[in-house]
C-alpha cells in the first residue's frame, strides 16, 4: 500500500507528528492517569492545556495585546450568524463582500434575522473567478462592519490583500486560510474559522478579536453564550469547550512554530500551489477557472477539458493513494485541498499522477 495523501477540504489532513503525539496521550495525558477528552474544563490539567494553545496561536499570530481569542464550540456557521447580534446596532446595516459560496451563506445568514444588508459588490457574473476590483466596492460608512471571507474554499478565490474600508471594522472568515500566510491581524476587528481545514477536528470555532468592539453590545437579547463580550470574560468556559478538539488544536500551533512559524509553512505552501497551478496551465487538458491574482493557495478546483473522464481520474487517484479529490458538488471537477498539513510531497505525487493521467488518454 503507497502513502495516503487526503486532500479533503475539510475535516482535512493532520499533521501525522501530531496525531501520533495525540495517540500516545490518549490514555494518559503527561501522568496524569486522565485521557483529555476526560478532563474537567475546570481542572488544573485542562486549563493548562487551554492557557499553553492561547499563548501558542497568540505567538504565532503576534497577536497584540488589544486581541483576544476566543475558542467556541459550532463552525463558522454559527459565528457568521451570531456576529451580527453583537456587532450591530438596532437599524445599522452591515456591508458584505461577496465573492463565493460562503460569503453569499453570511449574508443570507443576516438577512434572514432581519438585518439591512449591503451587498458592497458580488462577483458571481464571473461564476466567481474574479475578485471585484476595491474601486468598485459601494461601502456604507455607517455599517456596523464589513464581511467578507477571505479564502473561498468551495470557488478557490483567495484575496490576499487586505482592503481599507476606512473606520469601518473588516470582520473576516478566515476558516480556509488562517496560519497558511502571514495576515496583519491589526488590520482586522475580527477574524475567525472553524478548525477543521487548517488547524484541528471539527467542532472548534477559534475568534481572534479586538477589545473594542466587545463593548458595542448590540442586541441586549443576545444569548450569553453568543455573547462574545460575555465569553471572553469568561475565558471561553461559559458552558463547557470542546476540550478535546482544543487541545488538538494546540498541538497543531505546536507542530508549526517547530516548522518555523507561519513564514516558513507560508514559503512551502507558496511551492506547493504554484507547482500544481503550473501543471494545470501548462496543458490543455487540464484547467482552472480563477483569475491568475486570486487563486487560492489552499483550495484548488480543476476540471478536465473532457469532462466524461472525470470519474476515471478520480478513481485512478483514489487506487493510489491520492483521496478525496471529487470537486464540490456546486462546482463540479476535482478540487485538491492542499493546507498547511499536506507535504509538498502530496502535490508533486497528484501532479505525476496527472501527467500519467494524460498520457494515457
Ligand atoms: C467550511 C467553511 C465554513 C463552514 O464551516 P462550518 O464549520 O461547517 O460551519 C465557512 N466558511 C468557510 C470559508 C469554510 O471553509
């Protein structure tokens, strides 16, 4: 049997050193006789697990110290669905940029709570593979906050610069794309994403946000468990955290700073992506819709010019190895996952099997 490479979009592929560490833990947690995922989230144990992940993603992110991270249970789902409830006041609008599947699900998610949107601009014209250009974005300088989703996991639409939107805060999901390259956080009110793409299991939530928009209290029938003021100060405990999926997480933020922190996997992932871009271009049998400047460096959707062979390849890639490579259902194809935890190896054997594939077309 030759190596699995699982380039699922998410949950994805682990770090093996860390699943191996979480495996070795599994019973007895550093002597202490207690599986994590047994711990009190009130005990001594956990809690050091809780405070060593915070501090962990705090170094990597040099967080500054106007930040706090959050750890909530749910998906990015809920984040996007709750952020409005504590950012916007009664009868203020919100601004969203919309530029695949999980922007337009955030926008949805507000107007179906009644919220006044604004679409600032929309790129589904060009079946989103494009970006709209900032000039051409209609901002609302009264808006609560400004969405937008920084990588498309679905489109494989990335944006890599960071818009200024003047006071208005840029509240950004970063679920596909986080700890891949280095973000100046400064730049952001909130940042957030579900862990299972880039950092952990699913059912984590992770927000990085900045201390002054804790004191807006938007809506004063939010729910305290949705209540991001209400959950810092309670250090994310205000019910029970996912524990287990935190503490995976933590070995994750490990794992990186022993790969040279975020510049060094950014410098991979860099070769990573371009390598398989490159073999999608330079053949006619392959392609990608996106726009050279947005294409996303995590999620890469590719379809073949002759699209009755898509199951073949699929097949072929599974018999070796190469998992999980069917394109979402919305777009169709194949669509390589290739985040932090793929080793450049993964890439080069997906771009051999590619070319073996034509070949023999
Ligand atoms: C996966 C994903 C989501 C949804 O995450 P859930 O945890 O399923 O709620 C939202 N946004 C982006 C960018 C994603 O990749």
């Amino acid at each position: 049997m030759s190596e699995i490479f699982n380039f699922s979009a998410g949950p994805a592929t682990l770090p093996k050193p860390v699943l191996i560490q979480a495996a070795q833990e599994m019973l007895d947690w550093h002597g202490s006789g207690e599986s994590v995922m047994e711990m009190s989230h009130r005990a001594k144990h956990y809690s050091q697990i809780h405070a060593q992940a915070k501090q962990d993603l705090s170094d990597l992110l040099n967080l500054p110290p106007n930040y706090e991270i959050v750890f909530l249970p749910g998906g990015a789902t809920v984040q996007f669905t709750m952020l409005p409830l504590n950012l916007a006041a009664q009868g203020q609008s919100i601004d969203f940029l919309t530029t695949g599947h999980w922007s337009e699900k955030a926008i949805k998610a507000a107007r179906a709570m009644q919220y006044t949107t604004n679409e600032v601009a929309t790129s589904i014209e060009s079946g989103y593979a494009t970006i709209p250009t900032r000039s051409s974005w209609q901002c609302d300088s009264n808006a609560a906050y400004l969405h937008l989703c920084l990588n498309e996991t679905i489109h494989g639409v990335e944006l890599f610069e960071t818009p200024d939107c003047g006071e208005v805060p840029l509240v950004a999901d970063a679920s596909s794309t986080w700890l891949s390259r280095e973000i100046d956080v400064t730049r952001f009110g909130i940042l957030y994403g579900g862990a299972q793409k880039n950092i952990g299991p699913a059912g984590l939530t992770i927000l990085i946000v900045r201390s002054d928009l804790l004191a807006r209290q938007a809506d004063p029938h939010t729910p305290g468990v949705m209540n991001l003021a209400v959950q810092v100060k309670a250090d994310s405990m205000i019910n029970t955290p996912p524990t287990y999926s935190i503490y995976i997480a933590g070995l994750v933020f490990q794992w990186l700073k022993t790969q040279g922190g975020i510049s060094a996997i950014e410098a991979i992932n860099k070769e990573k992506a371009s390598a398989l871009y490159r073999a999608i271009d330079q053949s006619s049998f392959y392609q990608n819709p996106v726009q050279a400047p947005y294409r996303s460096r995590m999620n890469v959707p590719f379809s073949l010019a002759d699209e009755s062979r898509t199951q073949a390849f699929l097949d072929g890639a599974e018999q070796i190895g190469l998992r999980n490579l069917k394109g979402h259902r919305a777009v169709g194809g194949m669509r390589a996952s290739i985040y932090n935890a793929m080793p450049l190896q993964g890439v080069e054997t997906l771009i051999e099997y590619m070319k073996e594939f034509e070949r023999h077309c």
